[in-house]
C-alpha cells in the first residue's frame, strides 16, 4: 500500500523539502502551488504538479479529487502554503488583512474541509505549517501572526474533533528558516544585515532552520512513530519559544 499525501505551497522552500521528504518516505504527492514552477517537480507516479492558488474556490476540490482520482486514496494532508507580512499595524490596511487571511487562514479551513472524510477512511493525518509568530508577541507582524494563531487553534480544534475518528492533526511552528520567503522579508527591511543580525541574535541555536529540518519535523509529525501525538504545535525553532 502507498501512501498519498497533498501539499500545499509546494513549489519552493519548505514544501518542496517536504515534498522530497515524502517522496523519500514512499509517498505519492499531489504537489499545488500558484506559481507554474511546481511543474518541476513531476514525477512520473510519484508527484503530480497543481498549479493553483490554494485561495480559489475550485483548489480544494481540485487538489483532494486529483489524489483520490490518480491515487486512489488521501493519507495526509500538509498545509503550508502562505504569505508573510512584516508591517506596523498602523501601516496595516483592510486590504492587507483580508488578502492574508484569505491565503494563510481560509484555504487551510477549506482544503482540510474536503480532505477530512478521506482521511478518516484510511486513519490519515493533517499536519499544519504554523510559525512562533502564532504562539508569541512579535513586533510587526500583527496580521501575520492573527493567521498563524488561527491555524494553531485550527490545529487543536479539529485533533479533538478527529481524535476518536482516527485522524491526528498536528502543526510545526518554525522559527526563521532559511527560505526565499525569509529572503524577501529582508531585502525589503531598511538594513538587510542588521535585519539577519537581529533573526540570528534571537535564535538561541544562532541560525536559520533549514527547510529540511522543518520538513523532516513535518514527516514525523505524519509517521506512525509520532501515533500518540496530536493536537500538539511542535517548535522548529532553535529554541526561540524556549527563551
Ligand atoms: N521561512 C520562514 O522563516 C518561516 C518561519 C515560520 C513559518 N513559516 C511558514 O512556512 C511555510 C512555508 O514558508 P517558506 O519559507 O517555505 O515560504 P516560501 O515563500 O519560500 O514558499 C511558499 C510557497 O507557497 C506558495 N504560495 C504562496 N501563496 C500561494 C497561494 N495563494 N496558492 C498556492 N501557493 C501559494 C509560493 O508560491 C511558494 O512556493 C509558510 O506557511 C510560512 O508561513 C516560514
């Protein structure tokens, strides 16, 4: 039996590590991504590429029908698809917040809506890309952070709603990790180096995760080895929330 999984913001940075991870695991990924460089990744029976926003009304049925159509079946589900915003709140317009919410927070509400009844068929799981900016206070990053409190609250909620459906439900919340998203952050900061100096200052291991530490987090979190786990926000942080 192989195991078939959906990951959302694949195309580069944290979901393409997980996508290699799962591949690795002996997945078969429907990989979705609004840029058409997800097509990279096709892999003949292995990953098949959607180019979507997760935002549009169709992607949920989309990304959960491809799997279940070419697969056969839907085993776990990997929200990470997201935009970052570093902003003072006062500097934060109407459009800002609805436009991030309508990425980070309702597709993730409305993809796991449509994967849920396939993943109670096969004991399945939803592992969530959360962020420290949803478990703590960071300067400037007010609507960023609101999106990632509500899938960290998303992410308890449906593992007491799923837990005796057999369906865990669990999230990492990196700390910075070293992505073009992190990239860009910076390059738009007045002082690039004094913006990476400060990120490193604050994570006590004095790096950047790695993607692939956050994706090797994400494959555990969807493993039988982490059974009895869910429910839980695992830190992959270096230690910034530990402070
Ligand atoms: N990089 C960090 O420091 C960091 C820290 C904490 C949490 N995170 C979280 O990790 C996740 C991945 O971040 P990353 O660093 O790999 O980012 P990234 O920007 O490198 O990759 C995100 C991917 O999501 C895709 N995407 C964005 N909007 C989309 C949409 N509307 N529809 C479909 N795809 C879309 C992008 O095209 C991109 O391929 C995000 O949820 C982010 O909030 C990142």
């Amino acid at each position: 039996m192989e195991l078939t999984a959906v990951v959302t913001g694949a195309a580069r940075g944290i979901g393409r590590d997980v996508v290699t991870r799962l591949v690795t695991a002996g997945y078969r990924v429907v990989a979705v991504d609004i840029s058409p460089t997800v097509a990279d990744l096709a892999d003949e029976g292995r990953v098949l590429p959607l180019t979507a926003d997760v935002a549009a009304d169709g992607t949920p049925g989309a990304a959960v029908g491809r799997a279940v159509a070419e697969f056969g079946r839907l085993d776990l589900l990997v929200n990470n698809a997201a935009r970052f915003l570093r902003r003072p709140i006062l500097e934060t317009s109407d459009e800002d917040f609805d436009a991030l919410f309508a990425v980070n927070v309702r597709p993730a509400f409305r993809i796991t809506r449509a994967a849920l009844p396939h993943l109670t068929e096969t004991g399945g799981c939803v592992v969530n890309v959360a962020s420290i900016s949803g478990l703590v206070g960071i300067a400037n990053q007010s609507v960023y952070a609101m999106t990632k409190g509500a899938i960290v609250q998303l992410t308890r909620q449906l593992a007491i709603e799923y837990a005796r459906r057999g369906v865990r439900v669990n999230a990492v919340a990196p700390g910075a990790v070293d992505t073009e998203f992190m990239a860009e952050a910076r390059a738009a900061d007045p002082d690039p180096a004094a913006s990476l100096a400060v990120t490193l200052g604050n994570h006590p291991i004095g790096r950047m995760s790695t993607p692939d530490e956050v994706a090797r987090a994400v494959v555990f979190l969807a493993s039988p080895e982490s059974g009895g786990i869910t429910g839980t926000i695992l830190s992959v942080d270096g230690g910034y929330v530990a402070r």
